[in-house]
C-alpha cells in the first residue's frame, strides 16, 4: 500500500458524537468501485487512555499493548467509511475476523499517518455480503503497525445451505475464565469509543437484528491477549483472530492454549467463541516513553 503525499493527510477525527452522528445517518451509496482509501494522520497516542485500556484488560505497565492499535485503526477504518461513498450502513456491522501486527515499537508521541483501503469481496453463496478494512500506520517511512478487519455487512439466506459443522472444542491448558458484565458493552464504548447499538442495550441490539446485545469481538481479543501475555511474560507482537459466535452480555467465558505453539481459543456456554494464533516477542515489552533520539 503506498501513502499519499503528507499534505494531503486529513488530521484522524476523534471517536466523538460527531463521528458517530455522520456514520449513524450516512446513507448508501450505490458503488461498482473495486474498493476506497483514505489516509488519516494521528498527532499522537494519548498517554492516559493507554493506562486506561492497561487497567481495564489486565495488561502490565504504561506499554502500548498490541490490542490498543485496534482502536487506532478502527478509528481510521469508521473515518474512512464516513468519509468515502460505500453502498452499505455502517451501524449493526458485525466483526468476524481480525489481524494485528505491530512492526517494531510504537511511540505515543510519534506522528501516525494511518492508511485504509476498504474491498468489498463478491457475494458469498448464500448472498451474505462482507467489507475487509486494511490500514497501515506509518510512522515516518517505517510502517509501525498493520490491522486487517472483516466485518459481516448482510446476512445471508438460510435456505439451501448445509447446516454448518459445530467447531470442536479445544482441548489444550486452561488458560483462564472471565464474566462479561451486563454492562460491559457500554464501559468498553466509553474506553474504545465503538458506540455500535448492537453492543449496548437490549433494546438497541434488537433494533440492530440481534435478540441480546453482544460484547465487541475487540473485547474479547483483548482479554484473551492479556491473559496469554501473562502466561508467556512476553508482549504478544502478532495476532490473528476469527470470531465464531457472538458472546452475549453477562456470559462466562474460559480460554484455552491450543496444542500448536501460538494457538487459542475462548469458549462461551459450550461453544467455540473465538479462535487465533499468536507470536511474542522474546523479551517484555518496553515502557512507554519517548522515542530515542537519534545518533
């Protein structure tokens, strides 16, 4: 992906009523585009919102953990669909895959020119519709991280397709357990700024299409993440998650290794929730701090 000249970057909006008022009330625009970009520059990473997040998942230290890049991007994938033609509604998008890498350190109070291209691939058989949101941040001429998500924009038709294989359950080291509060839906929009209706109350999921309201997939990645961070002691550098089932609001969840090195899988009320693979880094993530001038 090759970056745009720097003055032709719009600063990133912030994840702020007005965002989410243009992508509650953007309307869809028919397309026959291949895809859209756009490129956004972050100033930089808010200090205390790293701390924050650090509290919230159980991360140690002030570091910028690998998950925290979702939410940068995610910001730069919803500044993209608002402000590009895209013939689909942005509320009620339902995350099903997602992959981070971070390239090297990511320094708070380094400029992050964040750039997104959105594909729509073709129809799958059963007319389900998907969008896969690419971003890149470059720090400088370095690309410092990478996040590729795939959300489901229209279901597709049940009839005539073959009921699907329930997933085995995993079978490796238990790795930990955790509860999904009533309320987490709305605490983790408040953290991460992702207001999507489907996550916050009963009323606004059924407005959405769904029965109960369901925690973001982000949510449960990074709970997972922090918890195999802990078991390795090393900061996780790579991930590559499917989300397999929606978890709802008030579910218990336990994580488990898989029996490949890397490997994970977190399941909810006897059913396989989310899966991925993992890489670390061979020693403990640095603090936050300034970058290192140069020699």
């Amino acid at each position: 992906m090759s970056i745009p000249p720097r003055d032709s970057y719009s600063s990133l909006p912030p994840l702020g009523i007005t965002l989410l008022l243009r992508a509650l009330f953007k309307r869809r625009v028919p397309s026959s585009a291949a895809s859209v970009s756009a490129t956004f520059l972050l100033d930089r990473i808010d200090r205390d919102h790293v701390r924050r997040y650090n509290t919230a998942f159980g991360f140690p230290g002030d570091a910028v953990p690998l998950t925290f890049l979702y939410l940068l991007a995610q910001r730069a994938q919803l500044a993209t669909m608002v402000a590009r033609p895209i013939p689909f509604r942005i509320p009620g998008l339902i995350h099903v895959e997602n992959s981070l890498a971070m390239r090297g350190p990511v320094w708070p109070d380094v400029p992050l020119a964040l750039s997104t291209t959105l594909r729509l691939p073709p129809p799958a058989a059963n007319g389900a519709r998907y969008c896969v949101l690419e971003t890149r941040a470059f720090d400088g001429e370095r690309l410092a991280f990478s996040c590729d998500s795939t959300y489901l924009v229209k279901r597709g038709s049940r009839e005539g397709r073959p009921a699907a294989a329930q997933a085995a359950l995993p079978s490796g080291e238990a790795l930990g357990a955790w509860t999904v509060a009533h309320d987490a839906g709305r605490r983790y929009a408040a953290l991460s700024g992702d207001w999507n209706p489907i996550h916050l109350w009963p009323w606004s999921a059924r407005l959405m299409g769904v029965r109960a309201p369901i925690i973001h997939g982000a949510h449960t990645l990074a709970r997972a993440c922090a918890l195999l961070q802990a078991r390795s002691g090393s900061a996780i550098t790579s991930v590559w998650c499917r989300f397999r089932q929606p978890v709802a609001l008030g579910s218990d969840l336990a994580l488990f290794a898989g029996e490949d090195d890397g490997g994970f899988a977190a399941v909810c009320n006897g059913r396989l929730a989310i899966e991925g693979r993992s890489e670390s880094t061979t020693s403990p993530a640095p603090a936050v701090s300034a970058r290192p001038a140069a020699e």
